[in-house]
C-alpha cells in the first residue's frame, strides 16, 4: 500500500478509495471533456439552446477514446455510499472495481 515509503494519497494505506480519491480517479480524470460540458450547459442556460451540441460533443469525446471513467463515477459515489469498498487502483492495478473481502 505504500509507493516509494510514501502511503498512497487516495486511499491512505488502506486499499479501499476515499470520497476524495474516487473524485480524482473517475472524475478528474477527463479534465477536458467535463470542462466541455459545464461551459455548453453554462452557454445553453445564459445564451442559446445550441451550445447543447456542444454538450453533445463534450460526452461523446470520452466515448471515442475509450475512457469510461467519467461514465463510472456515479456507479462509484453511490456504491461508496451503500457501503461497498472500492479497490485502489495505484495500490492493486490488478485488481477490478470492488474489493472482494
């Protein structure tokens, strides 16, 4: 659980993510496309209803380079607050989603 004697920021040593590294892990992550899709829904309430093209484009752009993270990160928050364990991914990259124990 520790990388190069320093304890993992996302999930403090413990395996499971945090509120704040399931934040960073699926949602941060496409910086590009979520900044895409709050200027077009800022743009269509305060301009035109045409910059929800725009926000069109903002979710399909994850979808064409196969990052499906942002699309995982309700799935994430909700199963965080049900009480399931995610899996950190810097501490177990083998591993999948949820932790087994």
């Amino acid at each position: 659980m520790e990388e190069n004697g320093k304890e993992c920021s996302l999930c403090h040593g413990t395996g499971s993510l945090t509120c704040r590294g399931i934040l960073v892990i699926y949602l941060l992550a496409a910086k590009v496309p979520l900044l895409i899709i709050l200027v077009s829904l800022i743009g269509a309430i305060t301009y035109s209803r045409y910059f929800y093209l725009m926000l069109g484009l903002g979710m399909v752009l994850p979808l064409a380079r196969a990052d499906f993270r942002m699309y995982l990160y309700p799935v994430a928050l909700i199963a965080k607050l049900a009480g399931k364990k995610l899996n950190c991914p810097r501490c177990n990259p083998q591993g999948g989603m949820f932790r087994r124990f």
